[in-house]
C-alpha cells in the first residue's frame, strides 16, 4: 500500500470519518484491481 494512502486511512480513521474511510477502502481496492490484472 502507498504510503499517501496509508496516511490518509490513519487520519480519517483517527478521526472517525467514516465517509473518507469508505472512500479510501474503494480507491485501495480498485487500484489492487487495476494493477493485479
């Protein structure tokens, strides 16, 4: 995982901002996808 994105889930997580965790955990998994295909 990116370091930019490992920040980013931390911060939200932190911050309990579920909506910005959600949004990361979609990017994470369609840029696994795109890169495993």
């Amino acid at each position: 995982m990116p370091n930019w994105l490992q920040n980013q889930i931390k911060k939200a997580f932190y911050e309990k901002n579920t909506t910005q965790v959600k949004l990361l955990n979609q990017c994470w998994y369609y840029y696994l996808r795109k890169n495993l295909s």
